[in-house]
C-alpha cells in the first residue's frame, strides 16, 4: 500500500516568513522521501504566504542606549524618532529629553532621526550624553556674537583658510593656515565661551573634529562651519 500522507506542514516552530517556511518545507520534502523513498504528495511549487509579523521598517526592535557606563534597553519602532527613547532614558535618568545628545559611529545623531533611516539593529547601541543644563540654558538665552580672529602661522594668503566656528552664543571666524592644526581655533572658542576644551565637541559635516587635524586634512574650503557643542 502507498505511504501515508503525512501532514502538511508539520512544523514544530512557527515559521516568520516565507524564506523560513520554505527552509522548513523543504526539510520536511527530505524527510518524508528519506523514509518512504518517494517524494511527498505536496511537493509541488511552496506556496507563498502572507505574514502580519513579517519584517517592515515598522517593526518594533530593542535599541539600546549607553550613558554613564551603563546600558539602557528600550523597545521601540523602526520609524518612530529617536526622541522617544530619549524621553524615556530622560526620566529614568530625572533630566529633559532636550539634554539628551546621541552619537552613533561617532557622528552626531539628531533626536528627529529614526532607527530605519540609520540602519540600527538590535546589536548596535547610540551612546548618549546628558548635557549639562546651565550650560544649555546659557547657550540657548544668551544672543550669538560675531567675532573674526587671525590665528594663522604663516601670513601667506595662498596657504590660508577662513572658517567658522559656531555654537547656541557665539559664531567666530578664524584665518588659519590650512596646513594648522584646528585645535587653534577649537582652543580660542573654547576660550571665548569660556569653557574647558573638554566640555565641547566640534562637528564639521556631522563627523567629529579631532584637535590634531587640519583644514587640509578635511578639504575644508573657505568659510566651511564647525560647530561647537556643550557635552
């Protein structure tokens, strides 16, 4: 007598997708003809299937947050902004979500960008700052000053750049030399906010600026902007 039909599919976990229930009916395709010597009755072309919990950009993941050393968990969805889980890690942590500075692969992250437009996934983490909050409010009332300083070592037009460097309070610009390295001007800002280097991060094009580097070394071209932030 002919073999038994068994049952099709006979899963014992739930496939997620069809690329998984195809993995999965092929095995059961293998086993039956391993047993029976025959090919199963339902061997023809796999079925495509509709899943509700399939993968879309708006699916719910765990994004995970680094702060003073430890490691938040939070779920959240793909296309939601990123200022939720920085609402929540503010109340866990008693601040204001307007505090809360990301970075992810050290380039700034803004509070309005979403997880799919990163390209997050469960193993990456965005490390977040607190920013110091008289130093927020300071920036954020006192009205943005204009200055223009010549910082370069050279005194050669053709070898000169002129960039700015700004913040909330201040907007200054600097003569260098390309060949300089900007922690000239990073130190003079520093100065003129009147803050330690330390308390500062400079962006050029959302990548963080290193003391050392040089106009040159970034491509920089006359009047580019840094941008000065409080950490």
């Amino acid at each position: 007598s002919p073999p038994p039909s068994p049952p099709h599919p006979h899963y014992t976990t739930t496939p997620k997708d069809n690329a998984s229930r195809r993995v999965f009916e092929k095995a059961d395709q293998m086993m039956y003809q391993l047993k029976w010597g025959s090919r199963p009755p339902y061997s023809s072309p796999i079925t495509e299937y509709s899943f509700s919990d399939a993968a879309t950009p708006d699916t719910e993941f765990t994004l995970r947050l680094r702060c003073r050393g430890k490691v938040y968990k939070y779920p959240v969805s793909k296309v939601a902004p990123l200022s939720q889980v920085c609402s929540k890690l503010a109340a866990e942590l008693g601040t204001k979500t307007e505090l809360v500075l990301l970075s992810y692969m050290t380039a700034t992250v803004q509070q309005s960008e979403t997880p799919a437009a990163l390209g997050l996934t469960t193993a990456d983490i965005i490390d977040a700052i607190i920013m110091d909050e008289s130093v927020a409010q300071s920036s954020a009332e006192a009205e943005v000053s204009t200055t223009s300083l010549d910082l370069s070592s050279t005194g050669d037009s053709g070898s000169e750049i002129t960039i700015k460097v700004q913040s909330s309070k201040k907007s200054i610009t600097y003569k260098l030399a390309k060949t300089d390295p900007l922690q000239k001007a990073m130190t003079a800002f520093a100065e003129a906010l009147e803050l330690p280097l330390s308390k500062l991060r400079f962006t050029f094009d959302g990548d963080p600026v290193a003391p050392h580097q040089t106009a040159e070394d970034l491509d920089m071209e006359n009047d580019d902007v840094i941008d000065a932030g409080a950490i």
